[in-house]
C-alpha cells in the first residue's frame, strides 16, 4: 500500500515537473496590443487579436525606392539582424509584398498623423509602417521595435521566437520640438558617447539634442579661424581632467549620425558670461585686455565678454559662420544664462546683436529664459529654465518658449538626497516629479500657442562619463519624451509608471546604467 502511494506520489511530481517546463519554456504570442508598453505612448492603439511572427524569411519591403527610403528600411535591417541573426533582405516594390513581410510606404499614411506621426498596421500577414516623411516612418521604426521582445535589443543572436501583437496604431506628437540637452563643457565626452546619447534618446522618439559646447572650464569645438580656443580653451575640465574638443570633421560626423535617426543637433555657444575658456584663451576678449587663468571649478556666473569692444563681435561673427556651415539644422543656441558681471545695460543691446548675427548666418537664435530681458527678433526661442517673469516677458514679446523648468526637467538633479552624482539646486526629482507636470498649466500665461516643446537638460559638474549621464538620464529622460509626444489627456503617473516599470529589461538588454526608483514597479 505505501509503495503504491509512493509511486503515485513520484509520478504526479514528474507530470506536474514536465508540465511547469513546458509551459516556462513557450511563452504565449502576443495577441492584445493594447497590452504592450510603448512609451512615448501613441495616441491611438486598436488591437485585432492575431499575432505577427518575424522569422528567417521575413524581408523588408519598400514601395518604390528613393534615397530617403533606402536609409530607413537600412536603419530597420540593422536594428533586427544582430539578435535575430536573420538576414531581413531590402527589396523595392510596386505592389503589395507577400506574406511575412515589413512594408515601408511613404505613400499610404493618414494627412493626420503630419510630418512625423505614422500608421502602423500589423496583421498576421504583414507590418505596414506608412508615413508623409521619412521622419515619421523612423518614429513608427521605434514602436515597431518596443513591440518586439526586449532581447532584440541584445548585441548578439537570441534563440527566442519573434512574435508580436497585431493590431492598428495611429501615431503623432504633441510638440514639434522634443529635447535633450548634454553639457559636454563641464566634463568633455567623447564622440563615441555621444553617438551613444544620440542611439538612446532616439529611442524615445527625442528629435533634437542640444550640444552645450562651450563654457568657462572648457571650449569644445574646433574654430578655424580662432585656434587657441581649443588649441588652450579645451584642454581643460572640472576637477583635473584632460578636457578635450571635437574636430570640425568630428562635429559633422556627430550631425550626420544624428540626422541618420533623425536628430536635429543644436549647437550652443553660451555668451556673454560662461565665457573663461575663450576669454582665457584670447586676451583681446576681456574688457582689461589681459586673459585670465583657465578655470576648473563648478561657480558660474563670473565671466563676461567684452561687450563694448569691436573684435568681440568679429569673433561672434566668425564662429557662428563657422559653426552655421557644419550644422545643417535651423537653430544655434547664444546662451545667454548668469551673466552676473555683465551690467544689465550692456546686456540688452549685446544679445540684440547677437541675435542679428545668428540671422546673417541663416539661423534663428534660442537663448535661456534670461534673453527676453531685451528684445527679441521674430522667431528667437527663449529657453524657460528658471525665471517665470523672463518667461512671460517672452511671451508678451510673441516668442515662443522651449520648456526646461529646472524642477521637472534638470535631469541633472538628484532622485533623492541619497543620489551618488547630481545637484540639489532645483530640488530633488524622483521619477514621477519629473513626469508628472503639464508644460501647458505649469505657469500662469504660458498656454499651447506659447510652446514649441520641451527639452531635458543633462548638466555635467557632478559626471565625467556616459555611464553617469545615463544614470541621470535614465529612467526620468523617457518620462520627458512622452511629455513632449503624448497627449496631457491620455497621461497619468500610475498607468506610466506600469509601462516604465515593463522597460526595465529594455533598459538591461541596451545595457543602459538606470536608477532603479523604488516608485516604479520593475518587472526584470
Ligand atoms: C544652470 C546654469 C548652468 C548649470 C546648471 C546646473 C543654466 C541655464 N545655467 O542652468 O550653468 O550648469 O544650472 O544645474
């Protein structure tokens, strides 16, 4: 009788052990796509109950061909092949392609979803991806890709099935103008990490990415026609380290990578104040004639061009030329900020005549909250950073604001008092506070008609590399992605912080360094 009971016993286990694995092993397709977690969130999801499987004959079609085309279902190849191992062949077509297949159309999307929405149609037979650009079939590239299972992010091939919800999305963003900003004067970074910042902001749907070239401890972009500001200027940074510049042919190399996943690089030279490293650097740029020591502390504000002297605006002149040749976007930032040493009344006129020189280059200027102290040309973007009166006066002026309040959007503050790296200054900034705000109610006279976007600065005193910039960065930079993309209707902190808390193996697969707050819930 106990033997019987015994073998009874054992067999259960062995049938209940084989049924556990079996089901460990094959995980459900996905059939709901209104389950997945895409951030930024889209506007518009309906699922149809199928599943879209991408295997070893999947290809990428395109229908017809043309520069534009061939770049992006490129870009989509090279995002699939690494951890697929599959081949995902680029073929052109007039008609519909077969079974299996990846449709890229730039003919067929909804005039609704404008210059950089997208449809994103998948069935079980096909994933279309249709855009009026090629802007918005890149955004619709990076829904497709959160659609699939994190491990596509992975480097090398994964032995896992490639399954994906099918369903209808209809995509567009809220703000023309989504942002970040990386102070790459305080501690220099190398072109291959910001490529990396580039690969990562692209991610979430981020379109421009603010370079913050120039400050008092270091001068980071080469000017022919002014050498030593690098040549001295840039061989300085925070605390001892070597500092460093980024050549001409380095900077267009960061635009062209950028302009590949279709990121706008704004260019900043901050003036008149953060100026040490030039005014260390060319002694005819100070008020007294004489070039002060390299600076490579973290005070601000003590630092002014001379803006009474002729040859200050020559140089202007020809750095913006310069810089206006390499950078094929509308905009280069003048800065503008803390400009304590500069009197009021040389200020004003100062940044009215930089702002024309920004304009006999062919660029409109943006400058922090602090530039609608004087006038502002038509089209100046004034950057809302920390004075609300600045901002207003702005407005008033009829410009448009760039939405940076520090409290919300300094990425380089704090989590909590804890945080290893970071300042305090703003406040403290968990993950909700920073996605929890509305640019359009957060100060009283600044409505939607004010706004162009938002932008995450990432401020460098307290970081020296990319992995830092990524602990900052991650997980609050997503947070601002979806401010900028997603409408405030559709936006609550306890829904987001589902689908954040689902990235977490994203985040591991891109092997992003992210600060795990304890108010989300991680599923790892
Ligand atoms: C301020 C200041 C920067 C600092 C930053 C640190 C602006 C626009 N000017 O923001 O120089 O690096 O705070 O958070």
């Amino acid at each position: 009788m106990y033997i019987k009971k015994l073998t009874y016993h054992v067999i259960c286990c062995i049938i209940t052990a084989v049924l556990f694995l079996h089901v460990s092993c094959t995980t459900q397709p996905p059939t709901d796509l209104t389950k997945e977690n895409i951030i930024p969130k889209p506007v518009s999801v309906t699922a149809n109950g199928e599943t879209f499987p991408l295997n070893m004959n999947t290809s990428i079609y395109t229908q017809g061909s043309s520069e534009d085309l061939d770049k992006t279902a490129e870009y989509l190849a090279g995002l699939l092949r690494p951890a697929t191992g599959f081949d995902f062949e680029i073929i052109v077509t007039e008609t519909a392609p077969p079974k299996g297949s990846i449709f890229l159309s730039l003919s067929d999307a909804d005039a609704s979803v404008g210059d950089e929405g997208y449809n994103l149609e998948i069935t079980k037979k096909l994933v279309k991806i249709s855009a009026n650009s090629p802007a918005g079939l890149f955004n619709g590239i990076q829904t497709f890709r959160q659609l699939l299972p994190a491990e596509i992010e992975m480097k090398s091939k994964q032995n896992i099935e490639w399954n994906i919800a099918a369903g209808s999305i209809t995509d567009y963003p809220v703000y023309s103008y989504r942002g970040a900003m990386l102070d790459v004067a305080r501690h220099f970074m190398s072109v291959e990490e910001v490529k990396r910042y580039i690969d990562l902001i692209s991610v979430y749907k981020i379109n421009y990415l603010h370079l913050h070239l120039s400050d008092d401890q270091g001068w980071r972009i080469e000017i022919k026609s002014w050498p030593n500001l690098t040549e001295h200027g840039g061989q300085t940074e925070i605390g001892d380290g070597p500092g460093g510049f980024f050549t001409q042919e380095q900077y267009k190399d960061i635009v062209r990578y950028a302009a590949y996943r279709h990121v706008t690089i704004v260019p900043e030279i901050d003036m008149p104040g953060h100026t040490n490293a030039a005014l260390a650097s060319y002694p005819e740029l100070n008020a007294n004639g004489k070039a002060p020591e390299l600076y490579t502390g973290t005070r601000v504000g003590f630092s002014t061009l001379a803006t009474h002297k002729e040859i200050t605006y020559k140089f202007i002149k020809e750095v913006f030329t310069e810089i206006a040749g390499m950078t094929p976007g509308p905009y280069i930032h003048i800065g503008g900020d803390e400009s304590h040493v500069t009197k009021k009344e040389d200020y004003i006129p100062f940044v009215e005549r930089v702002q024309d020189i920004v304009a006999e280059t062919g660029k409109t200027s943006i400058g922090w909250d602090e530039i609608s102290l004087g006038t502002l040309r038509p089209g100046t973007i004034a950057q809302y950073w920390s004075s609300a009166e600045n901002a207003g006066n702005a407005v008033a002026q009829g410009a448009k604001l760039l939405m940076s309040p520090a409290s919300r959007a300094y990425i380089d503050m704090k989590y909590d008092t804890t945080t290893r790296i970071g300042y305090t200054w703003a406040g403290v900034i968990d993950v909700d506070k920073a996605y929890n705000w509305d640019p359009t109610t957060l100060e009283t006279g600044i409505g939607r008609d004010n706004i162009i976007g938002i932008e995450a600065p990432l401020w460098t005193e307290t970081i020296t590399n990319i992995k830092d910039a990524e602990f900052l960065a991650f997980p609050r930079l997503p947070g601002i992605a979806e401010i900028g993309w997603t409408p405030m209707s559709t936006r609550s902190w306890d829904e987001y912080k589902v689908r954040l808390g689902n990235h977490a193996k994203r985040f591991k697969a891109m092997d992003i360094n992210y600060y795990p707050s304890k108010l989300v819930p991680w599923i790892e």
